[in-house]
C-alpha cells in the first residue's frame, strides 16, 4: 500500500470520538498533519493533548457558515488535501413514528454535513489538482434495516452524491469515495444496544448479538478497521479508485 502524498492535511469532522477519533490517530500515525472539527471544544481538545490531531475546529456541520469558518482556519494553517466527512448521527423509530423532524435531522447532520464540509475544501483541492474526499456513510447507505428509515435515507443519499461527484472530479486530481462500516464499536452503537435493552428487555450480551447477527463474521467491527480502509483510500496508491462505497462489515454486503 502507498503511503500518504508528502505533507498532507487532513480535516476529520466528527473527529472527538469513535471512527472520527480513531481516524484521526490513523492518519496521525501515517504522518499527515491532522485538524479535528466538532462541537464540542473539551472533547476536541483532549484528541489534540493525545496526540491524535495536530489542530482542533469548532462547528456544527449541519451549520454552513460555521463549517465554512472553520475550514478557512484550519486552511490557514496548511491546505487542505484530505477530508475525512464523518460526523454524523443515528435515531431510530418506526416508520410510522418517524416524524417530519426526525427526517430533517437525519438529513441535516448526516447528509448536508457531508456536503457543507466538501464544499468547503473541493475547490482549493480541485486548484490544487491534489484532493482525497472520503465520506463515512455505512451499511445503511447499501441496503435497508428496519426502524431507521430516516437514518438510511440519509447515508444512501452520501453514496449518491459520492457517485456524483466522483465524475465531475474525475480529471481534477481529486477522488471522492465513500467507506461503509456495519455494525461497529463506538459511543453510537451503545446508544443503540441500550435502545434495544429498554424496549426488549434483553441483557447487553443479548442485544449485542442482535446487531452482530447481521454480520456474517458474527461480531461487530473495530473503528480500527474502518480507519484501515480510509488511509488506504488516502493513500496516493488509491489514485484510481474514485466513486467506490467500500463496506467494512464482514461479508454484510
């Protein structure tokens, strides 16, 4: 595997934990220069005194303007060559409890996120001609579940726009690609096992199971292993892989 073009910065938004945060350490590892963005200050500035990023940004990508302001600081610094959109969020309900609002906000933060963040680094890349857009849609962008029609609505909208936008960079020096996790080990998903405890009864080991089911290998996946296949992508080996949703889920999909 080709390591990262010489000197690279890498923006990671939803970078203060889970898949972001391990993200973050990845590329760190790989020798980028790496700026996190998030809401939260505190949990941001611990990845930085970590070791993990080099910088920290303050927004809320569902925000454009904010997402714009931040992005122009962490530009100032060094510009940008690599995005890594992964902030998002999941709720779950069914369809016929899914109100208009739980929609909106699936929208706002998982797909408008993505586009607030490309937007605001893909023309200075395309400039460039020097340019890695990687978005963390999920399993969810690839097939259905049930009880989050919202949730999946949105991340199939990323891959669309992933597939998009990968032909209209298609001779820019830029490759825009999405990275699909199943079921992984983060804060998230124990939002989810402790929905699945309340409203079953079942133990932790039990709802556990019940996610990892969906797994042919029978378990859930480390952020390790997602943040495997986006440095792969990042690498300057990945030149040609561009428009490509790549699963990280066991034989899922």
């Amino acid at each position: 595997m080709s390591g990262l073009p010489r000197s690279s910065h890498a923006l990671v938004t939803g970078g203060a934990r889970g898949i972001g945060r391990e993200i973050a350490i990845a590329l760190s590892a790989a020798g980028a220069m790496v700026t996190v963005l998030g809401r939260d200050r505190v949990k941001l500035d611990e990845v930085v005194a970590s070791g993990a990023a080099r910088f920290a940004v303050v927004a809320d990508v569902t925000d454009q303007a904010a997402v714009g302001a931040a992005v122009a600081e962490a530009a100032s610094r060094q510009p940008i060559d690599i995005l890594i959109a992964n902030a998002g969020a999941a709720e779950s309900a069914p369809f016929g409890r899914t109100h208009a609002a739980l929609f909106r906000r699936m929208w706002e933060v998982n797909f408008l996120g993505t586009v607030h963040a490309t937007q605001a680094v893909l023309p200075g890349m395309v400039e460039r001609r020097r340019g890695r857009i990687v978005a963390i849609a999920s399993t969810a962008g690839l097939k259905g579940y049930a009880y989050v029609s919202a949730y999946s609505a949105a991340k199939h909208a990323v891959i669309g726009l992933v597939r998009s936008l990968a032909l209209e960079t298609a001779k820019s020096g830029v490759t825009v690609n999405a990275v699909c996790p199943g079921f992984t080990e983060t804060d998230l998903l124990e939002n989810s096992i402790d929905n699945i405890m309340r409203k079953t009864g079942r133990n932790r080991e039990q709802a556990v199971a019940e996610l990892a089911k969906h797994n042919p290998q029978a378990r859930l996946v480390r952020p390790s292993e997602v943040a495997d296949a986006v440095l792969w992508l990042c690498g300057e080996g990945a030149s040609a892989i561009t428009g490509q949703a790549v699963a990280v889920a066991g034989g899922e999909v």
